[in-house]
C-alpha cells in the first residue's frame, strides 16, 4: 500500500487503508454529484439530509426524486437521508420484490408496536458502562459532541442505576474499578471524569472492549448495557467483532457513531454482533435528539423472542436469520429468498413488555424492485462473514463467499470490480506508475501537519501535481514510538549484561 501508516500483525493492510489527506488550507478536493431515487412503500411526512441541501422533487405512486441542491458537493463528510411515516399513515409492512434466476427475492420492513407514553411501563434497573474514545483522531467537534453525548446520558440515569465510565486511547482509564450506583457524588465524579477528557495519542479500542465487557452479572438481575462513543478509526474490525462475540454474553452494546465520517461499516457491524443499535451524531446540534431517542429505547422494554413464520411450509433463506431483540421504534428488516411463485401470509410473533405479540403480512409481490436479490445477497455475505468470528472453517467460509458475491457481481472482502480499457494509450515500453489520490480531511476534524509537509504539498499544488500528507499523527497505535521503546530497552539490557559479567569476573 501507498498509506502513511504502516502494516503490523494487527494491521497486516494498514497501508492500504490510509490514503493521503490533502492540505485543507489550500481548498477542498475530490467533488461529487448525488441522487437518490426514493420508494419508501408508504406515505411520508417529511425527507430531509441534515447534514446537505438537497432538492426533493416528488413522482408519481408514492415516489421521489433526491438531488443535492447545488448539483454538487465536496467529498468531506456522510450523507445522510432520513424519511419519516406520515402521522396515520404508518404501515404495517412495506414489501418490495425481485424475480431473479426463477426465484423470488423480497425485502420486508415491518414496524413494530408503538406504545404511547401513557402505556410506557416503569424502566428496569440498568447497569451501564459507558465507553469513549479520546485518542487524536476525535480532536476537533468529535470530542466535544462525544462528551456533551455522555454528559446527557449521565444525567438520565438515577438511583436504580449502575454505571462505570471508561476513556480510551492507546490505553484504557476506567472511572472506577466497577460500576457504582448512579448516586449524586459519584455523577458528580463522572461529570468532572468527562469535562477533563481531551483527544490525543493513539487508538488502542480492544483492551477498552475487553474492560467493558468483563466482569459477571449485573446485580439483582439489572440490564447490562453498554454505550461505545467512538469515530471508530480503526483497521482490526475482524479482531474487535470476535472480542465482542466471545465476551458479550447478556450484555446489549450500542454505539454511537461521533464526527463527520465515522467509521460506519465498524460501528453498525459491532452493534448487529452486540443486538443492540448504531446511532450516527454528525454535528453538535443533534446531541440532545439522537441521545435522547437512544435512551428512549435502552429504558423501555424491548420485542423480544421474535419469530417468523413462513407460508405454505416453504423454507426460506432469510437474513438476519435470527432477527435480534428490537426496541421501540426500530423496524424489522428481513431480507428472504423463496421459491419461485411462494404466496399466502407471512406471520411474525414475539414478547412485548411481557404479553404476546402478533403481526401478519401478505407476501404478494406487488411492488417489484430491482436489487432487492442484490441487497439479499449482501446480508448473505454479512452472515457469511460473521459466522468466522463464531468459529467456522475460514476456506469454506471464503468458498461460500465468493460463491454468492459472483452470482451476484457484488464486491466483497474476495472479489472486485475490474474496469478493461481496449483502447492502448501507454507507449510501448513505458512502465505504469502508481499515484495516491488524496482524500479530504472530514469535516470539523482538528489535525495537525507538519511544516515540511505543507512546504512540499504546496510546491506540489504550484507544478499542478497532486498535493498530499504521507502522515496524519496521534491517530493510529504508536508502533514507531513502541519500536524505539524496545531498541532502548535492548541496549539497556545487553548494558546490564556486560556490567554482570564483569562483576562476576572480578569478585573476590
């Protein structure tokens, strides 16, 4: 790789993942154009990106037309499109279909129970670890909307509660040695553990995982849960999945999702291991709503024990194929193939606050939608990588992967896209050279560059080369500082060796 990180044996491909970072001081880099063409399968009361202007042009049946408003915008930050169900108006199931290959893919969202206020039941005691990452990379807006995050996730805990609070960077500080309960001197402690955190140093999240994660059950059979604020600025996701799955237990682990681009495909895939949920906090002024909405579900009881019945006895390959325990306000999605012409009721079933809960939906393919078998085959690999971390044999694993990505034309951790130009334009005996795009720094992230960097991108911008960092700092583990480490410790070894022998040379 051309990165300015370098590989380890925990990062066998870190140069691969760190693409240079373009100066921001001499303008963004790297324009895009955007749009979406949106079906919800349901009446909407509003669509907006809170973090990009965007036109919304409505078509007929119910769909639309998403573009960003200014025909453009620079490659900095994570879009993000969010549409709500119309008040009245929210369905039951919306169903969307593909025939492919003589078989039928759906892709089925069902809403679950909403429980008004008045009928919320009293919340369970909790034992809650907060965890939060201070290393470099979350300098700037990350680390201030991460502590006003765990801030107001402090002041909705009460006597009930337990709770710890662990910082991380390249090592972990607990706040105390295991959860206390959420009196007012020790809130009163966790308020002043919070205002003082600054972001520095390296990114070291599996000892601060492995913390979290220890410890026997809750008392007196409180719920364990586990909020994880993170940008999620790591290269060991394979490693991280298998602690969460070797240690969970009865535990929930949600993230949160801190900055302008985080690391999404990290914090949703720990979250899915962890049958909790990802929140995304991309700007300071959306602290408030999305902690709230968090703990709206962490403090009501969950659907649970849910199950799906299929019509006609078909066996169906469906993904998840354990749906996880939901929360209020989160919709079943499953993805399914079934036999070609497979029709009747779908039922799903499960434990809300205790009572028995039942939902049925036609499985009529009445809204037909290319890529549905396409998203299908995704979930696929996604269970496909997941069972690793459970075990399975990593050939066969790979096998089956290839397999569906193929059939499928999809990219995946084995197979990519190749683009073939027939047209030769490279003089013969020319060699082919490799030139790093630089990426921009996302938005609202404070780094720091060296000046002889931003000597030598600026004389790269004035002969019109691409201008480019070799090296962001304080983001990654400090393997040079560790290596210079163990020379000194070396040389101070083979020191001590020689001052022994000539000790024992010389006694009397």
């Amino acid at each position: 790789g051309t990165g300015w990180a370098a590989n380890t044996d925990r990062v066998p491909d870190a140069a691969a993942i760190t693409p240079p970072v373009a100066d921001p001081a001499l303008g963004p880099v790297n324009p895009i154009s955007l749009t979406v063409a949106l079906d919800p399968g349901f009446a909407v009361a509003g669509i907006d990106s809170p973090y990009h202007e965007i036109t919304v042009e409505q078509r007929g049946g119910g769909r639309f037309t998403v573009s960003l408003a200014a025909g453009g915008a620079w490659a900095d930050r994570d879009f993000e499109l969010v549409w709500r169900s119309a008040a009245g108006a929210e369905p039951t199931a919306a169903l969307f279909s593909e025939t492919v290959a003589g078989e039928d893919f759906h892709l089925m969202m069902i809403m679950p129970p909403h429980r008004p206020a008045a009928a919320e039941t009293t919340a369970l005691p909790r034992e809650i670890v907060f965890v939060i990452d201070t290393s470099g990379s979350m300098a700037g807006t990350s680390i201030v909307q991460a502590r006003q995050a765990l801030l107001y996730a402090l002041g909705r805990l009460d006597g009930a509660d337990r709770f710890n609070i662990i910082a991380f960077n390249d090592r972990p500080r607990p706040l105390f040695g295991a959860a206390r309960p959420a009196d007012d001197k020790a809130l009163a402690l966790g308020r002043r553990f919070v205002d003082a955190l600054v972001a520095n140093h390296g990114t070291e999240m599996r000892p601060a995982l492995e913390l979290a994660l220890s410890g026997d059950g809750a008392e007196g059979g409180a719920i364990r849960q586990v909020v994880f604020i993170t940008d999620g600025s790591v290269g060991n996701e394979a490693e991280l999945f298998g602690v969460i799955h070797d240690r969970l237990g009865d535990r929930r682990l949600f993230t949160v999702g801190i900055g302008s681009a985080p690391n999404s495909h990290f914090m949703r895939e720990a979250a899915e291991i962890g049958r909790g949920s990802f929140t995304y906090i991309g700007a300071a002024g959306e602290v408030g709503d999305k902690m709230a909405a968090l703990f709206a579900r962490l403090e009501n009881p969950a659907l649970t024990d849910i199950a799906i019945v299929w019509p006609g006895g078909a066996t169906p390959e469906a993904y998840p194929a354990t749906v996880p325990d939901l929360y209020l306000g989160e919709p079943i999605v499953v993805a399914v193939r079934l036999p070609r012409g497979t029709g009747g009721r779908v039922t799903l079933s499960g434990r809300d606050a205790g009572a028995a809960w039942t939902e049925t939906v036609t499985l009529a393919p009445d809204r037909p939608a290319p890529g549905i078998a396409a998203l299908w085959a995704r979930a696929k690999i996604a269970e496909l990588e997941r069972a690793r971390y459970r075990g399975a044999d990593p050939a066969e694993t790979r096998r089956r992967i290839l397999e569906v990505a193929l059939a499928h034309g999809l990219v995946s951790a084995y197979t990519s896209l190749v683009a073939v130009d027939d047209a030769v334009v490279r003089p013969d005996g020319a060699t082919l050279g490799t030139d790093p795009v630089a990426t921009n720094m996302p938005h609202g992230v404070a780094m720091q560059f060296a000046a002889a960097s931003l000597d030598a991108i600026r004389a790269m911008a004035e002969t019109g080369s691409p201008y480019r960092v070799t090296r962001l700092p304080n983001t990654a583990t400090p393997a040079q500082a560790n290596l210079i480490f163990g020379l000194v410790c070396l040389i101070l070894a083979a020191g001590l060796f020689w001052m022994a022998r000539r000790m024992v040379r010389f006694a009397p």
